[in-house]
C-alpha cells in the first residue's frame, strides 16, 4: 500500500518568538512540496503564535496529559491543545520516557486521548544502546510498542516513531539494514494488532536524520517518512529532507 510520507520535525526545548520568521520560512518553502505531509512540533509557547503566522501549515506539541481536565499542575489536555490551534502531537518520546519515567501504559493512555481528539498522533518507540548491544533489540521494540499501542478508539491518524536512542547524538550510525529489519517489524506487529488498518499506518523513522542521509533512509521499505530532532531547527536543514521524501514519495 501506498503511503504519503510523513515529515515533523521536533524542536524539543528550543524556540522563542524571536524564531517564529524561521517557522514562517519553513512553512511557505514546504508549500512546494504538497505529495509530502509535514510539521513542526515547536514548545507549548510556541503553539498559538505559529498556527497563527502559518495558517493552513501543521503546527503540534511535544506531549500531552491523558486526562481533558484536573489538577495536574504543569500539564496540557488535548483540548487545551486543540484551542491553540495545534493538529497534531508526539507522545512517548524516549527524552519524556527516560527522564520523566513514562511507562508504555501512560503514554498509551495519552496517544488514545489525542486520537479521540482528532490529532495525529506520533507515537514514539525505540531501544536503548545497553538494549542492543545484548541482541534484544527487536523483542524488546516490539513489547514496548504491543505495550504502549492505543487500544480502546479508532487509529486512524496513528503513526509511529521508531528512534533508536543510541544513535541519537552519539556519533553511533544506524545502518539501513537495521532500520529494514526494524521497520518490517513493527509493521508485523502493527498487523498483528490491526489487521488491514495497520496498511494505513505510516512507521517513521526518527534516528538523527540529516540531509545527508535522508534519500537513503526513505528508500527503505515501510519507512513512511521521518521525526527529525535538530536538522529541522533551520529551514536550510529541514527542507532538503522534505525534498528527499517528496522524491521517495
């Protein structure tokens, strides 16, 4: 099955007003790429003053609570999200994983809220160094997706984030034939879940993608197109893997 591929770049703690005119740069040069879908995923601050200098450009957040309303200090509900203006989320990124200790059941109460909301939702999954240096690599991607997969509401606008986090800044490569071999795993996985709506589902790749190795990673089979951390910081750096994607597509 054909997927249209997918591009988002995720600006992590980065960004302030001073940044939207790049924002603005990226959303009129991605206009000349309509057979590719992408976006950014700025800071919470960020929201409503993007969606508001690039009307019609998808603009998301980082993470969002599960819950529409309560008292979580600090937190964000997909309706909150929805106001500002947001269509789409990430959720599950290994950096909230790690450092904010989200368990596969949280984050899979989260991507269910956003997909109920009617948010693309990014669900991100991947495996640590220690992970695949034993050879557990794909057992262990593959519980953690089982684990964290929305359950309970209909997946469409579901897609998935496979980062390997050791070759996240690290200076370790991921080589395309661990991506294939990964990427052809979670698509049995997402069968085995799904049944035929699994087809529709587009897996991303998100592993330090940069200009120069975008072409070669969305050559491979099943990998719908990419999350892309700090190349997509700059239109200069962003724009050439839309144009990889718009050429694989």
């Amino acid at each position: 099955m054909a997927r249209r591929k997918l591009v988002v770049g995720n600006w992590k703690m980065h960004g302030v007003g001073s940044d939207l005119a790049e924002i603005e740069t990226i959303a009129a040069s991605a206009k000349g790429y309509p057979q590719v879908d992408s976006g950014l995923c700025v800071p919470a601050t960020l929201i409503e003053r993007a969606v508001r200098a690039v009307p019609g450009f998808p603009i998301g957040a980082q993470d969002v609570h599960f819950a529409d309303k309560g008292a979580h200090t600090g937190c964000l509900s997909t309706p909150m999200l929805v106001d500002a203006g947001a269509t789409m989320v990430i959720v599950g990124h290994s950096e909230r994983r790690e450092a904010q200790n989200e368990s596969d059941s949280e984050v899979r109460r989260k991507a269910e809220a956003a997909l109920r909301a009617g948010l693309l939702t990014i669900l991100c999954i991947g495996e640590s160094l220690e992970v695949r240096e034993a050879g557990q690599a794909l057992p262990t991607v593959d519980q953690q997706l089982d684990a964290s997969l929305p359950r309970d509401c209909p997946v469409e606008g579901l897609a998935i984030a496979y980062e390997p986090i050791w070759a996240i800044g690290t200076g370790k490569t991921a080589t395309i034939e661990d991506i294939s071999e990964m990427h052809s795993a979670l698509r049995r996985r997402l069968r085995s879940a799904y049944g035929d709506a699994a087809d529709g589902i587009r897996i991303l790749y998100g592993g330090s993608v940069k200009p120069a190795n975008a072409a070669e990673i969305f050559s491979v089979l099943d990998v719908d197109g990419a999350l892309v951390g700090g190349a997509s910081l700059k239109a200069a750096d962003f724009l050439p893997i839309i144009e990889a994607a718009a050429l694989k597509g």
